[in-house]
C-alpha cells in the first residue's frame, strides 16, 4: 500500500481541498457579512433558520482563525513528495537516487510522506526515509543518562538519571526505572533505545514501556530536539509548530549544558546505517531556523520524471534483449 493510498492521506487530500474551498469563499467573499446582508433583505426566512445560519457562518470564521495559525504547506510540493517516497522502493538504483536527492529540497511537505516509510516492513525503504528524516528534522531526545556496565540491565535501557525538565523526566520517568519498549517495539539495550528515539524526532509522541520495580508502566513522552555544538539547526523545525517553543529551547539548553558528560552523543548514517558519534566537548545555542528553501516544483518533477523515463527504457531494452537471448 502506498502512502497516497492510506485512510491519512485521503484525509489530508480532503483537507487540502477544504482549505482551498474555504479560501475562496470564506476570504474573497466575506460570507458572513453577505449573510448578514441576506438575511436583512430575506423576509420568507424565520427565526430558527437565522441562526442556525448565523451559527454556521461564525463557525466558519472560527475555523478560518485557526487555518491562518495553522501550518500551510503548498499543495504541488506535497504532491511530488508523496512521488517521490514511494519512488524510495523503486527498482531502479537511478530513480530511487533521484527521489532522495530531491526530497530533502522539499521541506516540510516531505516530513509526513517520509514518517509514514520510516514505518514500513521494508527495512530498506525504513532505512532510506529514516536517513532523510533526520536530515530535515534533526534527531529525537528523551533527556535522560542511561546506566553503564556494570549497571545495565540484563534486558532493556536502564535510567540512570531522568531531570525533571527533560521530556521523559515531565512525562514521569524516574531514576531506576528500565525501558522495555518504544511504540511498541522491543528495546533490547541502551543503543536500541538510542536508535529509535533519534530515528522518530522531535515534537513526536513515543508511547514506552517502562519496568519500575515489580510494575510496568505506559508513559507518552513528546520527545525534544538532540542538538549539539557538532550539529546545526535541521532545515525544518518541527517544535515551531508546538507551543511554548521558547520554554523547550531553554531546557534543551540547561539539559545539554548540565548533563552533556553523561548523556550519549548523536548519530549519523553511513550506507543506510544508523552509527553513534561521540558529542562535542562543550554545547552551544542552535542558530535560529533557516527559511524554507524555495524550490521550482514543476522543474523537479521534470527531472524526476526523465529518470524515471530513462529507467523504464532501460529496462525494456533489458527485457527485450533478455528474451532475444532466450529465444536463440
């Protein structure tokens, strides 16, 4: 199943759609003052149908408020990267380089695209968008030291410090504590544990399992950007779109100055593997976010196309030089 053709997608299409409509009727042509107008010069309406119209207007301008707070992103953009993820899976080496050259030029459009492969059963395609993931969000942090041999748990990640500040510390874990699973997936160690909350980002939901004695606990921590000196601010920041950003950028600061020593670095990939790199010596602020790069989607979809074309010829002319060979 693709992404295009998941229940999410219809629904961000219909969304899309929505927007588009509310924009051309509920801004260009103001509807609650020319509902107003209505129904002063409308005698045959009655009292009941008044306000239900009234109330259907004002509800509209409401949604409107919300929609011009709400994030935007450009309909054509989000189209081709939803190409050009699932064009991650393709066959041909050349189209698959393609997609992942251009995805991360996309932004933000790409982000939901690419986490809905990041959770695919194919470890190939996870791997490829987990890496584009962490290019244009950066990697997650629960804010927590984690013990060392010879302290480690027998299974699991164990805590050796949770501040309260941090996210899992706000979400309630505890020193002493051992992690069990994230979302569901088992974590066999300190580094798998690693691994996936870098892998799922910030200003994400991860559901964990922790033991905490002779009880086990579900715990939803919203996971906080990883930064360092050594790592620059992602192309996209997601945590501007949650609130209090200000707060969140003063305690990732304290966390890391504070607790820098003890907490594991970040990663990188190297050939579709995720490696740990040791932190640097002394953190400092995040430069603030770079604007969205402005890119001409029709020309991307152009290039993206050739390859494509280039591919499906190529391939023919293989199978077509296949079956000659068999023939003889």
């Amino acid at each position: 199943m693709s992404y295009r053709d998941t229940p999410n997608a219809s629904d961000k299409r219909v969304a899309n759609r929505a927007h588009s409509v509310y924009v051309a009727g509920v801004r260009s042509l103001r509807p609650i003052r020319n509902m107003m107008r209505l129904l002063q010069i409308t005698p045959l309406l009655r009292s009941p149908l008044r306000i239900t119209i009234v109330a259907l207007a004002l509800a509209l301008c409401c949604f409107g408020a919300a929609e011009d707070s709400a994030l935007k992103i450009d309909p054509a953009k989000a189209k081709l990267a939803r190409k050009l993820v699932n064009a991650l899976n393709d066959d041909s080496y050349q189209v698959r380089l393609k997609a992942r050259e251009i995805l991360p030029h996309l932004g933000r459009a790409a982000i939901d695209p690419l986490e809905f492969a990041a959770k695919s059963e194919e470890s190939e395609t996870r791997l490829r968008a987990e890496e584009i993931l962490m290019a244009l969000r950066g990697q997650g942090m629960l804010g927590i030291n984690l013990t060392l041999p010879p302290f480690v748990p027998e299974w699991g990640a164990g805590v050796a410090a949770a501040p309260e500040n941090s996210p899992a510390g706000q979400a309630g874990v505890q020193s002493g504590d051992v992690v069990l699973a994230i979302n569901n997936e088992p974590v066999e160690d300190s580094n798998g544990l690693r691994q996936r909350v870098f892998a799922a980002g910030p200003a994400r939901n991860v559901d964990l399992i922790v033991q905490r004695g002779d009880e086990r606990l579900h715990l939803t921590v919203l996971l906080m950007l990883y930064a360092s000196q050594s790592v620059s601010r992602p192309p996209v920041d997601l945590e501007r779109e949650l609130p209090d950003v200000a707060a969140r950028e003063q305690v990732r600061q304290e966390f890391i100055t504070k607790q820098f020593g003890g907490f594991a670095g970040q990663v990188r990939v190297v050939n579709g593997q995720i490696v740990p790199v040791a932190p640097a010596e002394t953190p400092q602020a995040l430069p603030p976010p770079m604007p969205e790069e402005i890119v001409n989607v029709q020309q991307l979809e152009a290039e993206f196309n050739r390859v494509k074309a280039d591919a499906e010829k190529e391939k023919a002319q293989s199978t077509q030089d296949n079956d000659k060979t068999a023939a003889k």
